[in-house]
C-alpha cells in the first residue's frame, strides 16, 4: 500500500463527522413511520372500535343497588333479581383515599356477562355517606353504608353496658355525612332483671335517665326497646317505614335480633363475652334488606372502637354548642376544659348546667382529633 493510501484510509476510518454522520442517519430512520404505518393503521381502528363498544355496550348498562359484598363478588339487585358482579379494571386503578371503593347501599351501573354475573362500570355519585377511619391506618376512610335516610344508632343497657362517647361519635358521624340519628336503647327488660347486681342496675337506670335528658334537649329521637317484651318495637318499625335505615353501633347491643324481629330474617345473633363484658362479632358482612313496610334497612357488623372520619377542631365545637358558648368565659382563650384554673366549662359541670357525659366525650373526640394519622 502506498504511503498516500495508508494517509487517506487513517483518515478516512479517524475522521471526526464520522460519529455525526451516525447520529444523523439514525435521526433520518426514527423520523421514518413507513415501517410503523401499518400498526399505527391497525392500533387506530381498535380504538375506534373499541369507542363504538363502550358507546354501544353503555346502552346496555343497568341500574341497581348494591345489596351486600361477599367472597364471591359485589351482590346488585335490579328490579328484585340479582348478580354477583366484579368491579371494572379501570375503577381498580384510581386513587382514592378509601379503603372500600364500592358500599352497600351504592347504586350502579352494571353489565350482565351470563343471568347471574355481571361487571360494574361505573358508581354513581353518593347522597349520603357512613363511614369511619379505617381502624389500622388512620389515612383510608371506610365506607359502612351509603344513601342511606337514617341511621339506628343501637346500643344497650347492662349487657353490653352504655357507651355514651361512643353514641356522640355516631350522632356526629351520622349528620357529617347527612342522615338522620336515631338513638335505639335495646335490653331494657334487663333494668327490670331480679338476675342482675342490683347495684349495676340503678347505674345503669341512672345513665339512662340522664341520656334521655340530654337527647331529648338536643331534639334526637330516642327509643327504648325490648325484644323480648316488644317494648318500643312498634315505634321502631314506625320511624323506619319508607326510609332507608343502617343499624350500627358496638358488638353485642342486639342489632340482628332487633332485624330479626321487624323483617322475619334469620340472621345470626350472639352473646355478649362474660369475661370482658363486651359484645361478640355475629354479623360478619354488611347487608342491605327490604322492609316488609316498604323501605330498607342495613345490618351491620359491630365495632368496639369507632373513629369519626376527617373530624376538624372546628368541627367538633359545633357538635358540642352548649361547651362551646360557656367556653368564652373561660380566663384562657386556648383552654382545654380538663384542668386549667377559672374554666367556665368545669364551673358548669360542678353547676350542672353541662352534662359530664357530654364534656367527656367533648374532651375524648378533642384528643382524637389531635393525634396523628398514623398506623397503629
């Protein structure tokens, strides 16, 4: 090879366009589709056809209600007949601060795959919402009942004891999320129990009378029954005629036997738990049922805790009007009714013009409200 030669081809093989020269010509390919036309072609006539389904399929789509959530899928009734159906992909992926996407009580719209399945496509929206925080993480709010009238806020004297905190954070609960409250006293043939402490008895007749007092000034109805006498029951069935109820409250106060006994069902009841006194988890899935009267009514599953969801400070001081407005007499504008020097709020207990129920559960919702969202 001559010198001259061997001078072109190091030049040729180092010059420096030679990287350009690639990266140009890998430009000038990418920019070229000739090659993609054909998929590019096929990927947009799926999605005109798949746009002419979805048009064509929403035709189709039915509307019901959502009677209850089994292992087996989402139960929805449409006109009396019912499909177990899943939830559509799509609903799956979107982001929510719920832990349960769908609730008893939902009404949906729905396609029928076969006569008894069938996929949900879309929820519609809500008019009234019961829901709590999630127990184990405070972040997910949990959906108990939705479109819902009222809720039947049960509870129970002697066996389980009253929790009357536990009623305030159904009471605020069930009006955040615009239901009417009805305070539903079960057991009370056991207030006239020979089998009982006597003692435990006159406690108990004691609360009652006070909690009567205090609902009643706060224009909520309350109602004692008995399953076992029929005390109250004809009341009950009155105030639930026509209306969508959900009965809800702790573990053990009755709220199957009181369903039971308004709609002939047989759901499961239990007993309370001797050794800790509180009630035993009977209803293990949420049901909607229809009322012989007309109407529906949800059983629940109990609870032995119950976090109102996304409760302000604020809030909580308009739930509590009569702390309030004795509040703006305390000496110390941030005072916390629990132990500062010239509360007025205390003053008012010692007075009894404030009820101590009412101030413990002010002051129990007030250390909830401060504490951080975070899993137990």
């Amino acid at each position: 090879m001559r010198p001259s030669d061997a001078d072109d081809t190091d030049e040729w093989h180092y010059q420096p366009n030679r990287k350009d020269g690639k990266i140009e010509r890998k430009r000038l390919i990418a920019k070229d589709r000739s090659k993609y036309k054909k998929t590019d072609q096929e990927k947009y006539l799926k999605g005109i056809a798949r746009e002419q389904e979805i048009k064509i399929s929403k035709k189709d789509w039915l509307e019901g209600r959502v009677l209850s959530i089994i292992p087996q899928g989402i139960v929805v009734d449409k006109d009396g007949e019912t499909s177990i159906c899943t939830l559509k992909g799509l609903l799956k992926k979107e982001r929510t601060h719920l832990k349960n996407l769908v609730s008893v009580g939902d009404y949906v719209l729905f396609e029928k795959i076969n006569e008894t399945e069938g996929v949900i496509s879309q929820i519609l929206p809500r008019k009234t919402i019961l829901s709590r925080a999630d127990n184990l993480s405070r972040r997910k709010e949990q959906l108990i009942a939705v479109n819902i009238d009222q809720v039947i806020i049960t509870t129970s004297v002697v066996d389980p004891s009253l929790k009357p905190p536990l009623i305030d954070r159904y009471i605020i609960a069930t009006q955040k999320g615009g239901m009417d409250p009805i305070i539903v006293i079960n057991k009370v043939d056991l207030l006239q129990s020979s089998d009982m402490d006597p003692q435990l008895i006159e406690n108990e007749k004691a609360l009652l009378e006070e909690l009567i007092d205090i609902y009643q000034q706060a224009a909520i109805p309350l109602i004692c029954v008995s399953t076992k006498t029929n005390q109250g029951m004809d009341l009950l069935v009155q105030s639930m005629n026509g209306k969508a109820s959900v009965f809800s409250g702790q573990s053990g106060v009755g709220k199957s036997s009181l369903i039971n006994a308004i709609t002939g069902s047989q759901l499961t009841t239990g007993k309370t738990v001797t050794k800790t006194g509180k009630g035993a988890h009977t209803t293990t899935l949420t049901q909607l049922i229809r009322l012989p009267g007309g109407g529906w009514c949800v059983d629940t599953p109990g609870i032995k805790s119950f976090g109102v969801w996304d409760l302000s400070l604020d809030e909580i001081r308009a739930y509590f009007p009569e702390i309030h407005a004795c509040s703006l007499s305390c000496k110390f504008l941030d005072c916390t009714h629990s132990h500062e020097e010239q509360c007025a709020v205390q003053k008012a207990v010692e007075e009894g013009s404030i009820s101590p129920l009412r101030l413990n559960s002010y002051l129990a919702l007030r250390e909830t409200a401060h504490q951080k969202h975070l899993r137990r």
